[in-house]
C-alpha cells in the first residue's frame, strides 16, 4: 500500500507489472475526486504496452507498490 505517489513514478501493480504515472487528474462528473492517470511500461494480458489507463486515486494507493 503506497502512502503518496508521484507524477512520472514508476509503481507496481498486484499483478507485478511496472506502470508509470503520467498525471494527477479529477472524475468529469465529481472534480471533488482525485484520479490517476497511469501506463502500463510492459504488456498486460490484455492491453499492449503504453495503453493509458485512469483509476481512482483511493485505490490506486491501496492497491499500487513501489517499483
């Protein structure tokens, strides 16, 4: 569980695969909830590398690792 991130930091998923957080962004309809918007630096199971991806920032922090 990760206790802060940075934009451009590298970070493990529970999967073990390296993603980088490209920015710091807020939900469309919510601006009042923080996201993150992230790439993935090696192939998923389901999405070749460098596909842009956005998460809730909560969960990214509970659910992301130092790389």
């Amino acid at each position: 569980m990760l206790e802060s991130y940075e934009e451009g930091g590298e970070y493990k998923s529970p999967s073990g695969l390296r993603f980088k957080v490209l920015f710091k962004a807020q939900h469309g309809q919510d601006c009042s909830w923080p996201m993150v918007v992230y790439t993935n630096l090696e192939p998923t199971k389901d999405a070749p590398t460098g596909k842009i991806w956005t998460i809730a920032e909560s969960i990214f922090l509970r659910t992301f690792s130092d790389f």
